[in-house]
C-alpha cells in the first residue's frame, strides 16, 4: 500500500503536508484555484490588511544569489510589500475560493498596525469568508517594519503575545503565528504567541539581507532610483538556518504544530523538515522559481522517502531525528566513549584526535 500523506493539524484536514506559503504563488484567487486543482495540500494567501492604499511598492524588487558555475539560482532576496490588493477584493475572493474548494485547506495571511480594534476587526471580517485557520504575519522584514508592522511585532515576544491574545479574544479557527528569523532567542517570540493560545507555530520568513552591490554602478540591489533598503531572503541557501530554527522550536514547545518554512524545492528538503517536527511544510520561492507544477514532483520524491523507510503515515517520522541533538561536550564524551570500545575490540589503535586532524587534512586537501 503506498504511504498516505494526509495529515490533520489544528482539526484542519490536509490531503498532503505541502502548503504554498504566503507571497506571489497566494496573490489572487484565480492563482490560488489553480494551485488547489493542481493538488497542493493547502494554500496561505499573501498577506492582507484593511488598508491597501498604505501599500506601494517598488520595481525592481527582486534579487538573485547565483551558483559561480551552473548559474543555479541558490538563493533570492525580495522587497515585496504585503498584497496591496484591496480588502473588500479579497473577502469576496476568500468567500468564492471557500465555496469553490469546501474541502480545500485555505489559510488567510492577516497584518495590521499595533492597535487591538484593527487586529479584531480583521480577524473577524477574514473569518467570515469560511477560511480555516489564520497565520498572523509577525515577520516581514523590510517595509512594513517602518508602520511598526510585521518583524516589528516579530522582535517583540510581549508585543506577539498581546496581539496573538487580540485574534484568540475572537477567532473561533485556528491561529499560526508566522515567525522572523530575525531576532537572537529563536524560542522567545513563539513562547509568546502560545501564551496568548495560538495553535501553532509557523517557521522562516525571510532573512533580512543585502543581495549584492553592482560593481560598475557601486549601488545596492536591487536598486530602485539607485538606492536600496535590506530585503527579506530565502531560497534554498536558507534552509540549513530554518531547519535549526524549527529544531529549536520542537524542542522547546513539544507537540505543538509547526509549519515548516525555508528553502523546501524538493520532497526530500520537506522530509527534513517533518524529521524536526513539522507536521505541514510550505514552499514559496521554490514554486516561483519552479512553477505551482511542482506539486506532483515534491508528492512523488516523500512518497519514495517514506517507501524507502517503510513509513505509512507522517506521524511515523514526524520529530524522529529531534533526540539526536545534544551539546557539544556530550559529543566529545561519545566520540570518547566509542573510540574505548573500539580499542577495546582490537579495532581502531589511532586516537580520536588523529581521526579530527586527518578530516581536516581531507579538506585542505579538496582546495
Ligand atoms: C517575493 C516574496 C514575497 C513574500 N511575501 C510574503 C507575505 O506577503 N507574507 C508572508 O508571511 N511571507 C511572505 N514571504 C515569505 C515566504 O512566505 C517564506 O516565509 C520565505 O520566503 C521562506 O520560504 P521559501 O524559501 O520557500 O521562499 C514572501 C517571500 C517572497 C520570496
């Protein structure tokens, strides 16, 4: 029988773990229908707010980190603003997307400025459109963080904790707060927000960045007149600093639900994340750079995850590689441990040391 990927979060019914993360791919219902037919497990619309008119952006705001030799695109910084779409749009298209797709797991993406009527107002015109859960964007880093916005809130764990208490006071779904990479305590700000009851925990935004600067011009890029600001990176280069951060969450709040987010293209990159204790994974860049079609590709590469291991259902392996994280001091006492038994098997004469310096020589030895 071939493994199931159906898993259910916050009661939230899911036919696969992969979800589109909130930004491009989520930018109107007609993309978001297309996603859902084409078998993604779940959708996050781009941000909203009630004000759209405060949203303006900027051309270019886009920029690449290219591989040196195969010009693979490894990592991608962005100076989008939230959807400057108007809010009225967007009921509508919440409320049409529900009809459409009753079945569909839809999430709406929610901002606003650090006023408690704002955050109750759109909670509750959101909420009636039929969506199924909430991610409270307290994560953008560039822009929004001049309306005291986004990773403003973010870097504040008090200020996350009294707002994620302003959406409980009236949601009656669930509640994911979406968390910035941006701060030193990777566990402070989600503490916060499952004070205040959210449900769950969803994990990288963007990493505040400077793609490059154009060596002809000497300006930053993106430029946009020839001047810059830092923008919000991701991709695949991210993906080694959100899994530490989804590790570091698992570890502290056990059970709790996490979204895993961060430089996820293939099935495989999502089977990490599920290792560390996601129960649903979302994609953004990797579906901008590779078209929503790669829904079928990253299904298929789980799956064969999953059959190589002979894992029936996610929650056979969700969180499975969390207890093989310890201290530094704990490894020096293993390596210690399983060297004596080794010499004392007749099998290994050389110290530990050596074995650290002969890796260290391999090293030199590929420059
Ligand atoms: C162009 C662009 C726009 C984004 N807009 C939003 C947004 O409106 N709201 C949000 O919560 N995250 C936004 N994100 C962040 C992504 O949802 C995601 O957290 C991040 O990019 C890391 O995942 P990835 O490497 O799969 O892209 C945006 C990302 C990109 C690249």
């Amino acid at each position: 029988m071939a493994p199931s990927l159906k898993v259910t979060v916050n009661g939230m019914e899911f036919d696969n773990p992969f979800v589109l993360g909130s930004g491009p791919p989520g930018t109107n219902a007609r993309v978001i229908a297309k996603s859902f037919e084409l078998g993604w497990g779940g959708m996050i619309c781009k941000t909203i707010s009630l004000d759209a008119s405060k949203v303006i952006n900027t051309n270019p705001r886009y920029g690449k980190l290219r591989a040196r030799e195969s010009n693979e695109v490894v990592g991608f910084e962005n100076i989008d603003l939230i959807s400057d779409r108007p809010f009225d749009t967007w009921i509508d298209e919440l409320t049409q997307l529900k009809k459409n797709f009753p079945k569909k797991i839809l999430v709406a993406s929610i901002m606003e400025e650090y006023r408690k009527e704002a955050w109750i107002e759109i909670t509750k015109r959101v909420q009636a459109t039929g969506v199924d859960g909430f991610e409270l964007n307290f994560s953008c880093p560039h822009g929004l963080p001049e309306r005291k916005m986004g990773a403003a809130m973010g870097e504040n764990p008090a200020i996350v904790e009294e707002v994620t208490g302003w959406v409980k006071e009236v949601s009656t779904i669930p509640v994911w707060a979406k968390m910035t990479p941006n701060t030193g305590d990777v566990t402070a700000a989600p503490r916060g927000a499952l004070k205040a009851g959210a449900d769950g925990i969803a994990a990288i935004n963007t990493i505040s960045s400077i793609i490059g600067i154009d060596l002809k011009t000497l300006r930053p890029m993106p430029s946009v007149e020839g001047h810059a600001i830092t923008g919000g990176y991701s991709g695949q280069a991210v993906r080694p600093i959100a899994l530490r951060h989804v590790m570091e969450i698992a570890r502290a709040f056990p059970g709790v639900a996490i979204s895993g987010i961060g430089g996820i293209e293939t099935g495989f990159d999502a089977a990490q994340f599920f290792l560390l204790g996601s129960s649903t994974v979302q994609i953004c860049t990797g579906a901008m750079l590779q078209g929503y079609e790669m829904i079928a590709k990253v299904k298929e590469e789980l799956t064969q995850f999953m059959v190589d291991h002979k894992f029936e259902d996610l929650r056979d392996f969700i969180g499975k590689s969390l207890p093989y994280f310890t201290t530094h001091a704990d490894l020096v006492a293993k390596q210690k441990a399983a060297k004596a038994a080794r010499v004392g098997a007749g099998k290994d004469n050389e110290t530990w040391k050596g074995e650290i310096s002969k890796e260290t020589d391999s090293l030199t030895a590929t420059k």
